[in-house]
C-alpha cells in the first residue's frame, strides 16, 4: 500500500514538472556566421514543452566573450503566457567586438517564471574574423516636437538619431528623409535633408527634418526612409575610399486625436459700421478628427493694429466634444470710431485636453469693417435752431414797434358838405 502511495506521488511530479517545462535555444542569427566588428541579430526560442499554458515568463540574455548587447537593448524581456506545447521567438540584437576572436562565443539565457528562481542556459553562436573595416549605419532613436505628432501640425521637427554600429569611420554623411506617405509633406525646400558631416565607429549623431501633416492624413504608422550617403575607408592602410548609399526604414507615427473646423461665423449686427459697440460674434466649432476631446476652449487673440476691442478673449465651448459633434464660442466686441473699411482676419486658438495631453488648434476667420461712422448732425440741428429764433425774435420785435405808433386822422366827405375825422 505505501509502495503505491509513493508511485503515484512520482507520478503526480512528474507530470507537474513535465506541464511546466519551459526551455530556451539559439533558433537562429543573421548573419550567419556574426563577423567581428558588425551586428548581429539573434533570435531564441522559448518552448513550452507541457500540456498546461505557463504565464508570468521573462527572459533575460547575457552575453559573454566579446558579445555586447547594443544602444538601448533590453537584456530582460517579458514573455507572458505561453501555452501548452507552443513556443516564441525573441530577437535581440548585439555587436560582435571588432577584436573579436574566430570561434564560439557564449550567451547565458536565464528563463523563469513569476518570482521563482531563474534557469540558466549557456547557448552559442559562431563569429568569424573580419579584416576590412565597414560603416554600418542604423537608427538609434527618434524624437518629435510636438511629442504626439496629429493630422493638422505643421513644422513638426522630427530628430533622428543615426549609429555608426560598423567599425569603418562614416565621411561626409548626408541624410534624407525619403518616400514620405501622401499628406506628409516637407516644411520647406531643403528641410527634408541634413549634413552631419563625420559619424566614427561606435558613435551617432542627430539628423534634423521638419514635416507638414495634412489634416487628411489618417491617423497611424506611416512608413518613409532616411537616405543616407557617406564615403569611408575599408582598409586603414589604403588611401582608396569607397561610396555608399544605403536607405533605412523610418516610421513615422500620426496620432488619433480630435480636429477641428470652423463651419460657422456669425456676426450680429450681420454689418459692421465704424463705431459700433457690443457687436457680437458667434463661432460654431466642429470635431471632424477620430478622437473625443475635453474641456474644449476657444480664444480670440486681439492685435493691437486690429480695430476691435473684446470684452472677454476667452469662451467654454462644452465639456467634451465627440467627432461629428459642435459647439459654440462667443464673443463680445467694440468696433473703433475710426476703423478702416477692410477685410480683419482674426486669430482663433481653440484648445483641449487628450488623455491628460493639452493640445490647441490655430485658425483664421475674416471679420469686414463695411460701413464708416455717420457724420454727427447735432451741429446743423443747433444752427437751424439758432436761425429760427433769431428770425422769430426779428418778427416779434417788429410786431411790438409797430403796435406803438399813434393813429393818424382820415377826412371823410359826406352828402351834407361837412367833414368828419375819422379814426
């Protein structure tokens, strides 16, 4: 009975142990043989070899003998879950040491799972000697200026960042932003290229390129290349140098967020006439982007050579504002009594948040001054007053001058021969 006990114990850890077997192996690396002084790319297999899926599994790689992860590369990766009897690949990329030795050359892989203990696997690749010095140029990293690059940026400064992985010194580089997606277009004529001037082995340098982005263009990963020439020198004992052009990949991210556009402008009084006071002006704004914005404001930025005058240069249009919604802004202002007739163009800011990102928006609307300011008629009205009773006291003094006179006699004739004075 005890001897049953026991086997079916065995047999319960064994299976336990088998459900969780989790391996790790070089499944491959390119190239093949690694050559001194270059990179090279080696993918590992992690294999689950149970029935049961295993979750929580990171890898961590350590390289040995003259193997060196590169620039930014993660020793410690997280696997996840990996299912019963299936497996992934990782890759990883390091450089071979210029003075590496031709032969086998180790890298410890440490596989576990959760908070459990490592297992360690020494596995190998082969490296072999190279005489020639080669430049082996690669993007090392890329920045924007605005971080989240939108449908509607103009002049977004895009630095990338290009190392020299190779052992040759890199002559003359000359980078180019190349095979941009439509939509995506250059700032300005020459801002599509960047001189960098010397890129030595091992080192990097930063290529400059500003960018105009469509509001057409739909938000995701947009491929380009960077173009880049250079001359270098393969062998240091030569004076002979040796031209190349190589193109890299470069994705260019656009970013989901809300656009807006002005659909209306409304002004009351409809025209506008120098002198004018508390002219009001209504803007309907439209989210036509993929994304829902917050706390969604607009602006009115007054100039000083502009003959307007806001009582408020700020107004909340809505909480949050969905793509395909509106929402309203106004604004109160005085017109000068002195404004030329002409064309205004206002500058509009709308803002908003996204994902606790504040992002604003720059427009231009046409406001007419079409009207000058009447002529004040106060003063005509005052003569003509002042005409009126100087003529109106005229007639009353003559009036009373000619009441005062005394009556002078009339004589009558009558039937009789005699005569009468008559008043």
């Amino acid at each position: 009975m005890t001897n049953k006990i026991i086997c079916i114990l065995l047999m319960a850890i064994l299976s336990i142990s088998t459900a969780y077997a989790i391996d790790v192996s070089v499944n491959d690396y390119d190239p093949k043989p690694a050559e001194a002084g270059k990179a090279v790319n080696v993918w590992f297999k992690i294999q689950n070899s149970g029935d049961d899926a295993v979750s929580d599994i990171t890898l961590e790689i350590i390289p040995k003998d003259s193997l060196r992860l590169t620039t930014g590369e993660n020793a410690l990766k997280n696997i996840g879950v990996l299912a019963g009897r299936s497996s992934q690949t990782v890759q990883y990329r390091m450089i071979v040491n210029s003075d590496a030795f031709e032969g086998t050359h180790n890298i410890e892989a440490r596989i576990k799972k959760g908070a459990s203990a490592a297992s360690k696997t020494d596995l190998s690749i082969e490296v072999t000697e190279k005489d020639l010095k080669d430049v082996n140029l690669a993007i090392g990293d890329i920045e924007s200026d605005p971080s989240r690059i939108k449908p509607g940026d103009e002049d977004v400064k895009l630095d990338v960042v290009l190392q020299n992985l190779g052992d040759g010194n890199a002559q003359g580089v000359k980078a180019e932003i190349t095979g941009l997606s439509d939509g995506i277009t250059l700032s300005e004529s020459y801002s599509g290229t960047s001189l960098l001037g010397n890129i030595e082995a091992d080192s990097m340098s930063t290529a400059t390129f500003y960018l105009d982005i469509s509001e057409s263009v739909e938000p995701g990963v947009h491929k380009a290349y960077v173009t880049v020439s250079y001359k270098y020198k393969p062998d240091l004992e030569e004076d002979d140098y040796l031209f190349e052009e190589k193109k890299i990949p470069l994705d260019i991210a656009i970013k989901p967020v809300p656009l807006y556009n002005i659909s209306s402008v409304e002004l009351f009084p409809s025209v506008l006439t120098a002198g004018d006071d508390d002219v009001s002006l209504r803007i309907t704004v439209k989210n036509i982007g993929n994304e829902e914005g917050e706390a969604v404001r607009i602006k009115v930025y007054g100039k000083t050579e502009q003959p307007f005058r806001f009582m408020e240069s700020s107004d909340f249009i809505a909480p949050s504002l969905g793509p395909g919604e509106e929402g309203q802004g106004t604004f109160v202002f005085d017109v000068d009594d002195d404004a030329n007739l002409q064309e205004y163009y206002l500058d509009i800011e709308i803002k908003n948040v996204v994902n606790n990102d504040v992002l604003t928006y720059s427009k231009k609307i046409p406001v007419s001054v079409t009207n000058s300011k009447p002529d004040n008629p106060w003063p005509l009205v005052i003569a003509g007053v002042v005409v009126i009773a100087v003529i109106l006291v005229y007639m009353f003094i003559r009036k009373v001058k000619g009441s005062k006179q005394k009556p002078r006699a009339k004589k009558v004739h009558t039937n009789y021969g005699s005569s009468v004075l008559e008043k």
